[in-house]
C-alpha cells in the first residue's frame, strides 16, 4: 500500500467519513504500524482535526 492510499485513508477516518474504493482498514493499520512517516502524519492530522474542534473552525 502506498502512502497517499493510507493517508487518504487516514484523513477520511478522522473526518468521519468512509475510506476510498479499494482501501481496507487493515492494510491501513499495517502500513501505519511499519512507516513511522505516515503514523506522525497521521498523529499530526489528529491534533489539527481536534484543535480545529476546539477552535470551531470545522
């Protein structure tokens, strides 16, 4: 799996929304769990996601 797949993905998750065509929630998690570049991605998206909750800004 390609890292634009899984951050796709991972955006799509945080925003609540369902995966792309094709993606499986665990091929994610073990992409996730092997590339340490898509996991702080990923962290990063979720404080932003959450700081922007608490901002009111979406």
């Amino acid at each position: 799996m390609h890292c634009r797949d899984v951050r796709s993905a991972v955006s799509a998750r945080i925003d609540g929304e369902e995966p792309p065509p094709g993606v499986r929630a665990v091929a994610v998690e073990t992409h996730l769990r092997g590339c340490p570049e898509c996991g702080r991605w990923g962290e990063r998206a979720r404080r932003l996601r959450a700081l922007a909750a608490v901002l009111d800004l979406g």
